[in-house]
C-alpha cells in the first residue's frame, strides 16, 4: 500500500472539536494558527494559556480556575497546576443526568446490560453515602479486585466523590501480586468478586479473594460483588454491594471539591523487575489531561459510543473511564476477545454501532492472522476512529485495518503510559495517517528525541523525552516521602527533563515511530536497534504467529536471539529460517538478522497483555526475575530456559 492510508474529508476537519478550539484560541489570543504544527506550538511555547483554554473549553466543573501555573514552579518535577482550584473528578464524569446509556456492558457469558446517566448518578450517590458511613475521609484508599462490570465503574466514581484514592487490580491477579500492590497503600475499604469469565470458563476466585482480605489488615470493610454466579454466598465478614446500595438508596449526589493536586487514584508498574512502583495520580491533572486528549484528539462527542477493551488493572480502563467527562456512553467487556472467536469485539461493536473502538496492536495482528475480514463479516460503518496502543503498531497492522476494517477511519495509533495516565504522542482527527506513524504529539507536551548526549534530533531513533512540565505528572509515587525513587524513575539521565524509556524517531510528517523500549533495545556490535523493527518483519509472515526478540550477551558483544511462536501445523526448519532471515535483512539491515532462531509454544505476558522482553532476558542469562507475579503465564518462562542452543558459537548457517 502507499504511504497516504487516509485523509479526513473538508467536512470532518471543519466540524471537528479541534479545528473550533483552534477557532476559540485565535480569538482570545490573536494568534493565527493555521494548521495543527502552530497549535501545537502555542500549546508547548504558552503552557499555561493553552491548559486554562482547555478548562474553558471544556467546560471543566469546579472553583476557579484561577493561575494556570504558580509562579516560579515551572520544573519537572515540581510545577504546580491550578493551584487556586478546586473540583472533584466525580462531578466532571457525572455531570449528564438524563435516560441516555452512560454504561453498555457486554460480558463473554453474552450477558448484556445497560445503565442510564440517572441511574448511574443514583448508584453513585447510594455506594458514597455508604463509604461515608464507613468512615472514608479525603485520601483513604479504596482498592478493587473485580472484573471490567459496571459496578467497578460505581465503586470508583463513589471513592472520587468522598475524595478516597482509587486503586484495581483484574480478578485474574494471583494473591502475592494482589498483595504487592494493595498491600503498599494500605486501603480501608476492599471490593472483590465470586469469579469471572475468560475463554469459555468460569473462573472462581473466592478462596482466593478470601486470602488477600485476611492479608490487608488496613481493610475495615470488605464489599463483595457477585458476578460468575448471582447467588454466591456473600463471604463471612463482607457486604454485599447490591445490599449497601439499597440500605442508602436516595442518597444525596454530593461531592467534595478538592485541590486541583488531590490524589485520585494509584496505579501500578508492570513490576516484572522488582515490587510494582505506586504512581500516584492527582484528580485534576488527569481530568484535564483525557478531556483534551478525548475532544482533541479523538473528536469524541456527547453521546458517541466509546469503546476500549481493557482489564481493570490498565491505565486504559483509567481513560476510558474520564470518556463520561465528555458525555460519552462508555461500552464495556469482560471477557476473552477471541472467545468464541476473533469476531467477537466486531459484532459487539456492530450491535452497539460504536463511534470509537480501542484495542491493542497485538490484537489485530492476531485478528488479521486469524483469517477473519471485520468489515465484511460485520458492519463498522458507525466506526470513525480506531484507536490502537500497548505495542507499536506494525506498517501491515496499518494496511490491515484499512484493507479489512474499514478504508474511512482515523486510524490513531497512541502511545504514553501508566506513568502520565496518558499519552505522549497519539491522533489528531483533521490530518493524514501515514503507514506506519503515530500521527503527533500532544497538545501541550513538549515531546522531543534526544540522542545519548541529551541533544534534540530529527529523522533520527533516540529516546522519546517531554522537555516541559505538564498537568498529568504524576503526583508522585507512594512511600517515597523525599521523592528520589520518583526522580531516578525519570529524570536522573537528563535533568530536568522527563525521559520516558521508549526508543522512538520523528517523522517528515511531523509524526513518530516507536521502536519499543530503551531498556529492551539491542545493542549488537554497539548498534542500537529497537525490537519493534524486527517485530514488523517476522510477523508479516504467515507461518508466524507471534515472537519475542532479547539481546544475549556472548563473548563480549551481544547477539540477537529470536522466539517465534508458529501457527499450528508449521515447523522452524531450514527453510523457514532462511526465509526469516530474509524477510529481515530484505527490509532492515544485516545488523537485525539474528544469530539464533528458536520456537517456543507461548510467549510470557504482563496482566496487561505485553511481552516481557526483559524478563526472558533474564532467564536466558540464568538470572532470577524478580516478581513473576506479574505475569499473566509465568510458567511460559521455562521454554527459554536451559535451551542447549544458545550455549553455541556462532550463528546457525544460513
């Protein structure tokens, strides 16, 4: 396919959210901003102009908002935000009490439900009365165990109400990763499930909610949420949460306006090379932050369906959540989204004719290796941006959403993290999509490639850094009162400046590539190469289902390794090799060809879904990984280990 894969027609750019902002901002500051490049520029070269014009905007619900920035505060880390507002992040997400879908939950057992904006502002109020009772203050820790359900939704939006600080974990987490988290930030009050559904079963987790209860002594009140079985026995010394809804059914909808800088919530690094790190997230910061980037950058409206699949322990249930600030009806599911086959999120979004559908770049390579065509098999029409994240996504993942899913989409590829609740680079809506570019930064972030000695490059890989403060910093981590874990995690190689950890290059369309982590890149012969580039190679192939590339260390240099998972039925023989090796050096360099190629059945992943590169390579090296709880099949480890192959000199023949 050519390069141009889209264009967004004259009448979607001028009705677009960020086409009238633009508008709005040339009016209230006289500047001309003609294209996205300049709007991009005031943002990053007038910070605090740009951050209030989005609270106007977007009509942001609170007290103030006053100073933008405190003066003489300008610095990551330590800019201060709004410091004379006030809100609460509860009353933004709730501020539509009408009969229209708030919530459209879909769960693999093809239970469906559906709850209004009033319903949901009557089950919010009911559950915070009932933390009110309990005693929850401002800053109490509320903490999660359940499945992506409607209820999850009004147990969090109840906690930011009273001011608690919301912290969730999926149910499929084992205790010792429950504990590892929770277990930091000490919560007063702890929800958790019967079971949940995942690939055709049922999986009961109440022995094990049980344990991590008994294993929290902080928790003064345990709520239980039944899902796998409506009639599960409430567990001794739990309340039901139907019935503490019901005890203070219409309750008062009231909320506690905060400082802009009041914790929301606390999320948590992959922890696969040590204790998951508590970022905590400040409740203005993040509703400033996901109301640009959701009207900004996704054009999402009041009203539109906002779909992402996501577990509850991902920031992108975090984001998808701040979708009801712009009025959207969220669509939810729980489940495997290839149960009973890949079809299953494409009929859903069919069915419920979603406006914006998320998912991940390793979903639709599976889909698109799968044989299925979504957009034959369904009809995606009410589909106008399909958002993409948690991998780079591929050129041929470009070529098989607009090939397979639709040729009139925006097709926004994003990327940031658990880090910034966030993005760093992502959409915008009135430009182009080249194959193979995330389209641009964000609005107000001053995104940049420094090369090793800290200086801006272009056209060139680097490390992807933000060279100016922004309102979604996290506040800071927890247990870590003088802040220097906080500051090893982002600022210790540039100071002053956030160094994100991904390995990236701009483009000439003023767009990015990632080419994955910094921590994960290669080094052969003290050339640095991004495993995503050769992941784009390896999996174009059909035989290949999926694959995993480290670095080993070997006699003094480091040699690329390569794992590849086939599709049944296919062998790693000769043939096939070559016909990687080919395939590699044909569309990168010799530099990426590896050294070793070896297949294993399955690749080990975080809860989240990602490869863990580093945690093979510790593995291959005979080294132990630090926290296999968070990985959602730890066992899959022992395919890497001890292999007999990689004791071997040299290269295999080619």
């Amino acid at each position: 396919m050519s390069g141009l894969l889209w264009q967004p027609s004259p009448e979607r750019v001028a009705r677009a959210q960020l086409t009238a902002f633009a508008r709005r901002v040339e009016r209230a500051h006289g500047f001309e901003l003609p294209d996205f490049a300049a709007l991009h520029r005031f943002s990053v070269e007038h910070r605090p102009e740009f951050w209030r014009a989005i609270w106007d905007f977007a009509g942001v619900v609170g007290d103030g908002p006053g100073r933008a920035l405190e003066p003489g505060t300008d610095r990551m880390p330590g800019a201060r935000w709004f410091p004379e507002a006030r809100l609460n992040y509860a009353e933004n997400l709730l501020r539509r009490g009408d009969d229209s879908p708030a919530l459209i939950f879909r769960g693999e057992d093809r239970v469906r439900g559906v709850l209004s904006h009033a319903a949901l502002r009557e089950r919010v109020a009911a559950l915070a009365s009932s933390f009110r009772s309990f005693g929850v203050e401002p800053g109490d820790r509320v903490c999660a165990v359940l499945p992506n359900l409607p209820e999850t939704i009004v147990a969090a939006l109840a906690a930011a109400s009273v001011g608690a600080v919301w912290s969730s974990c999926s149910p499929d987490f084992g205790v010792r990763g429950v504990l590892d988290r929770f277990g930091q930030v000490e919560p007063k009050v702890l929800l958790t499930t019967d079971g949940y559904f995942y690939g055709g079963a049922v999986h009961d987790v109440r022995e094990r909610s049980a344990e991590i209860r008994s294993r929290l002594p902080s928790v003064t009140e345990w709520i239980f949420v039944p899902y796998a079985n409506a009639d599960a026995k409430t567990p001794t010394g739990a309340r039901r949460l139907a019935d503490l809804e019901g005890e203070h059914a219409g309750a008062a909808l009231a909320f506690e306006r905060l400082p802009f800088d009041h914790p929301l919530a606390i999320l948590f690094s992959s922890g696969t090379t040590g204790p998951p790190k508590c970022i905590v997230h400040g409740a203005g910061g993040t509703l400033l932050q996901h109301l640009k980037e959701h009207r900004l950058h996704v054009d999402l409206r009041a009203g539109d369906r906002f779909f992402y699949f996501t577990t509850c322990g991902w920031m992108m249930w975090n984001w998808l959540l701040s979708g009801l600030a712009s009025e959207a009806s969220l669509c939810l599911y729980d489940g495997s989204p290839t149960h009973p086959d890949a079809g299953v999120l494409f009929r859903f979004a069919d069915e419920e004719r979603f406006d914006v559908l998320g998912t991940s770049a390793k979903f639709l390579d599976a889909v698109a290796k799968s044989g299925l065509e979504p957009g034959r098999a369904c009809d995606l029409t009410s589909v106008r941006t399909l958002l993409s994240t948690g991998s780079p996504l591929a050129p041929v993942g470009f070529d098989f959403v607009y090939e397979k899913i639709s040729r009139d989409l925006c097709l926004s590829s994003i990327s940031g993290g658990t880090d910034i609740v966030s993005c760093f680079v992502l959409g915008n809506p009135t430009a182009p999509v080249w194959r193979g570019e995330i389209q641009a930064p964000g609005l107000g972030m001053r995104v940049e490639v420094f090369d090793d000695d800290g200086r801006p490059v272009r056209g060139r890989k680097g490390e992807l850094v933000c060279t100016a403060a922004f309102p979604s910093m996290p506040l800071g981590f927890w247990n870590d009162p003088d802040g220097s874990r906080y500051r090893a995690a982002y600022f210790e190689r540039f100071p002053g400046v956030w160094c994100h950890g991904d390995f990236a290059e701009t483009t000439e369309h003023g767009g990015f590539v990632i080419h994955g982590r910094s921590d994960a890149v290669l080094n052969p012969g003290g050339v640095r190469i991004g495993t995503a580039e050769i992941y784009r190679q390896v999996e174009q192939l059909d035989e290949v289902i999926e694959a995993l590339v480290v670095g080993q260390e070997w006699e003094g240099d480091t040699r690329v390794v390569l794992f590849v998972v086939l599709r049944e039925g296919c062998e790693l023989d000769a043939p096939l090799r070559d016909r990687i090796r080919r395939q590699i050096r044909r569309n990168a360099t010799p530099r990426h060809v590896p050294a070793r190629i070896l297949a294993v059945p399955e690749i080990p992943r975080t809860r989240s879904g990602k490869i863990v590169e580093l945690a093979v390579r510790e593995v291959l090296h005979g080294r132990p990984v630090k926290n296999l709880q968070a990985l959602a099949n730890p066992e899959a480890l022992e395919h890497f280990r001890a292999r007999p192959e990689l004791s071997e000199r040299g290269s295999e023949p080619e």
